[in-house]
C-alpha cells in the first residue's frame, strides 16, 4: 500500500509541474500578445482623423542644388508617407536616400533611412514608420552615402503652421 502511495504522489507531483508548465507558458503567450497588441494601439492614435498633411517643408540646398517640397502624409487607412514633389530635383548621384533627421544644435540625434531615393527628381513616396509623426522638428535629408554629404534638408513643419 505504501508503494501505492509513492506512486500516486509521483503522478500527481508530475501532473502538478505539467500544469505548472502550461500556466507558465499560456502566462508568456498572453504577455507577448498584450504587448504586440499594446504597440498596434500606441500607433493607432495617427489613424485617428481624417487623411491630410500632417507636415511640410522647402528643401534647402547643403551640399548640391536641391529643390522641391517634403510632405508628411497621413492616408485614409491611418499609414504615414512622405511625399516629394513633382518640383523635387537634386543632383544624381550613386548612393542616394532619403532620410529623417533631427538636429539639436550641431548634434544629429535622429537618423533614421527611409529607402533610397527613387529618382533625382520628380514626385516619389515612401512609406513611414508610425512613430515618425511623433518626432517634433524632424527633417527630411537627402543623403550621399558614396560621398557622406546630405545635399539637401527640407525641415518639416506643421501643415497648420507651413506656408
């Protein structure tokens, strides 16, 4: 009777880490789908309101001659673009892509790429993190990663407050 007993503690001492087991994991699963869940509503404040330019800015030559206008462009289904110009124009070069960027003072402290430049002029869009909107005083750089000079800066402002 007493090895009965053994063994009915051990299955029950199995069947208790096996629950153990499950909970713990079912725990993670909910954790990881609460924070992807978490992130999707952080950046679903942008597709709140209506699509418009959310901001814009003139490029200003650094480097070479670079025309045109940036616009931050909020779409109907909330994604964020930048939008080029049909005026945008910059010398071709190998190597070019488009960049957002903030400076405080001389210190660059946001560089994040965006892609490569489609074209050295002309309209163009690309896609843009969710997070991109919420970075104030952000510009938009055309970058020469062959010659490592930005040719051009166009910094973007309010629509409500752009000319």
């Amino acid at each position: 009777m007493a090895e009965w007993d053994s063994d009915s503690m051990k299955i029950s001492l199995e069947r208790r880490r096996l629950l153990v087991a499950v909970v713990v994991a079912a725990a993670v699963a909910g954790l990881a789908a609460g924070l992807v869940l978490g992130r999707d509503d952080s950046s679903s404040a942008l597709a709140q309101g209506p699509p418009r330019v959310l901001a814009q800015g003139k490029f200003r030559s650094l480097t070479w001659g670079t025309v045109g206008r940036a616009s931050m462009v909020r779409e109907a289904s909330g994604k964020l673009n930048l939008r080029l110009s049909s005026t945008f124009m910059t010398k071709d070069a190998p190597e070019l892509y488009v960049y957002l960027v903030k400076y405080d003072g001389q210190q660059r402290t946001v560089w994040k790429q965006v892609g490569l430049l489609h074209s050295a002029q002309g309209r163009q869009e690309y896609d843009l993190p969710s997070d991109a909107a919420k970075i104030p005083g952000v510009s938009v750089a055309i970058y020469c990663a062959k010659c490592n000079k930005i040719s051009g800066l166009a910094q973007l402002e309010p629509a409500h407050a752009a000319s």
